[in-house]
C-alpha cells in the first residue's frame, strides 16, 4: 500500500497526515472545501474566533451528512420497492 506524507493546512494550523496515495486528492479537497467554508462564515457573520468557525463549519457539515444519509436512505427504500415489484411481476409471468 502506497502512502504519502502530506500536510493539510485547515484554518491557520497545518496538519501532517499519511494518507494512500490514491486518496491524495480527496483528501486535499476535503482540507480545501473545509477552509472555503471556514472563509464563508468568517465574512457572513464577521467572526474570527477560530474555535466558533470550526464549530460552525462541523456543523454544517454534520448536517449536510445527514441529509445524504436520509436522501440515500430513501432511494435504498424506492429502490427496493421497485425490485420487489418487479420480482412480483415477473412470477407472475412465470
């Protein structure tokens, strides 16, 4: 397994991490939305309390992970229901 070394800069502190190689650029992108929304609140509310914006910014993005988890739940359950249909149909045909 390849790892690089890297260090993500989020806020004003630098992280060193060890990350696999092919998951460089994700991580990386994580590291740069996080700093666009730690930006985006700083001058939408005037705050420079780093500790205020990376809760803010964690809970934005705990809250857009739960709505991904409830929109992919829901199309599990359309899904689903479809293939059950289907199925039925199909016996029936048999």
């Amino acid at each position: 397994m390849d790892t690089l070394s890297i260090r993500i800069k989020i806020g004003d502190r630098e992280y060193p991490m060890k990350v696999k190689a092919e998951d460089e650029a994700k991580i990386r992108r994580a590291g740069k939305l996080i700093n666009d929304k730690l930006k985006k609140y700083r001058e939408e509310f005037g705050l420079d309390d780093r500790q205020d914006l990376l809760a803010m910014v964690a809970f934005d993005c705990m809250v857009e992970a739960m709505e991904v988890s409830e929109v992919t739940s829901e199309d599990s359950e359309q899904i689903n229901a479809t293939l059950m249909n289907i199925n039925n149909q199909l016996k029936s045909v048999l």
